[in-house]
C-alpha cells in the first residue's frame, strides 16, 4: 500500500434473493471506492483500505438513520454535574437511587467474596461451615454497610431481603474460585 492507495474486498448481497457477490477492487483514489454491482441495489459497499461498511441505499441520502446513544447523565447538584464522589460511600445523607446502592453493595460483596476466598484457601479449611461462615460474614457486613453506615430505608429499595442478595452469588462463585485455586495451590 504505497501512496495511499489500497486494495479493498467488496462483498455485496441482496437482502431480497439472499445472494451474494464478492468483488476485488483496486482502490486508487486514496483508498476510498463506492462499489456497487448491478444488480444488487439494495446494498452497497464502500471499501476502504480494506475494510467495507455495509450501507442500504436509504441511509446514503441521509446523513444519519441511527441516532447515537448518549452516556448515562449524571445527577445535578447546584446546576453543576457532579461525578460519584468515594464520601458518599459512607455518607448517611447521600441521595441513592436503586441501581447505586445495588451497584455499591454487588461489588462490596465482590471484594469480600475474593478476600474470604483468598484468606481460607491459605489457611487450609475445608468443610460446611466455612460455606456456612461466608454467606453469614458476608450478609452481616452488607446489613451492617446499608443499615448502621447508610441508613436507608430498606423498603423503598425492596426490603432486606432484595438489599442482601445483591450480588450473593456472583460473590459465592468468586468465594469458591478463589479459596479452592489458593488452597490447591499451597496445600498440594
């Protein structure tokens, strides 16, 4: 590819008939050709440097068909967009909505689950009890975390028992991973 001209495979089908053609064109225009094969009106290919976008001719005349999607906004605080501060994490007055606290009591989870994981298969335990012992350790701190620390009002994020599953097993999946590999690791 000198010179900024490239060569570029064109693949055309007919969205009507379902058939297809493949076409090698020399791109000598700075790479870029509009190949459109008789035929086959219902698609064309723009080929550049080898790579082809597939666009119907009813999106050609406009400039866009498919409107972008625009990031989550973040809540307005004093008329200034205000990013997700690590103070609000253990501030009893912060302003949480369902998805936050479930997103902050997930990964919380995680961390634990990891850890605890981590802890046990180096100390080598095995047994039904430490099964026993995580899910209580890990709930008492996700109750104590939203409840003591937070203060919310469990009933209007679902109840106890919505605020206390939250990430439950994702969490005893990543336990059981990390405390069977650590333990498998050291202990054999």
């Amino acid at each position: 590819m000198s010179g900024g001209a490239g060569l570029g495979w064109a693949v055309l089908f007919d969205l009507g008939t379902g058939v297809g053609a493949r076409a090698f064109s020399p791109v000598g225009d700075g790479g870029r050709s509009d190949a459109v094969a008789s035929g086959f009106g219902a698609l064309s290919v723009l080929a550049h440097a080898g790579q082809g976008t597939v666009k119907p001719e009813s999106m050609r005349e406009r400039p866009s068909a498919v409107k972008p999607v625009k990031p989550p906004q973040l809540k307005e605080h004093d008329g200034e967009v205000s990013p997700f501060l690590v103070s609000k994490l253990l501030s009893p007055d912060a302003d949480w909505d369902r998805e936050q606290l479930g997103d902050v009591l997930h990964w919380i989870r995680q961390a634990l689950g990891l850890f605890l994981g981590v802890i046990w298969g180096a100390v080598p335990v095995t047994g039904a009890l430490w099964l026993i012992l995580f899910f209580a350790v890990t709930s008492g701190v996700i109750y104590g975390y939203y409840h003591l620390i937070l203060k919310v009002d469990e009933e209007e994020f679902g109840g106890h028992g919505s605020l206390l599953q939250e990430g439950l097993f994702a969490s005893f999946t990543l336990f059981l991973l990390a405390w069977i590999l650590v333990y498998s690791l050291f202990h054999f």
